[in-house]
C-alpha cells in the first residue's frame, strides 16, 4: 500500500488557503489548488474544538482514508487540504465519502470517467 504524500509546512497550507478554491458540505471543507507536481499531497486540519486527541485523531485517520480510497478517481496534480467538520468524527462513513466527492465534482477534481 502506498503512503499518501503530506503537505507539512504552514506557509503552503496558508497558500492554499488565501490562493485556492474550496467547497464546503456539512463534514468537510475542501481546499484545492494546482501544485505542478504530477502526484496528489494532502494536508488535515482538525480544530481542537471538535474534542480531546483522540477525537481528532480519528477525524484525521478517516479523512486520510476517503482520500486515499478516491485517489484512482482525482485528478493529478492538485495539493489537497481538508478541513474536518463536526459530523466528520462521527457521521456515517458512507455520508462522509459522499460529501468528499460532492465537493471534488463541485471544484472539478475527478477524472472525467468519474464524473459522469
């Protein structure tokens, strides 16, 4: 199994923030932006206000896991920050997947065999 590649430093989280395009459903926000790069890297955001360490540890393993399920289906080349929502934590997983790719048609990040 491959390991997802992380985005670590503030400065490009900040970049992606201020410079990238978002969608937002009830369990995520999604911050995308072109990174020039022929691989995907993700980055999760998870505030403290959702709960203890291990409240926002799960958030972050789910979130890492929708994303690394649908990287067959995204497009390449794209930096990828999610920002877990309350219903993240303890939502259904199958409304979570639904969420993340609602907001991956509404930024165009899937494959166009996906989209249809």
């Amino acid at each position: 199994m491959k390991k997802t590649v992380t985005i670590k430093e503030n400065r490009t989280f900040r970049r992606i923030y201020s410079k990238g395009r978002s969608a937002v459903t009830p369990f995520l926000v999604l911050y995308c932006r072109p990174n020039r790069l022929d691989h995907n890297r993700l980055g999760v955001t998870v505030s403290t206000k959702l709960g203890g360490a291990v409240v926002r540890n799960r958030a972050r393993r789910r979130l890492r896991e929708v994303f690394r399920l649908a990287g067959p289906d995204l497009r390449r080349g794209y930096d990828v920050i999610l920002v877990a929502r309350n219903r993240a934590v303890n939502g259904p997983y199958e409304k979570l997947t639904g969420a993340f790719y609602r907001a991956c048609r509404e930024l165009d990040l899937l494959e166009r065999r996906k989209r249809e």
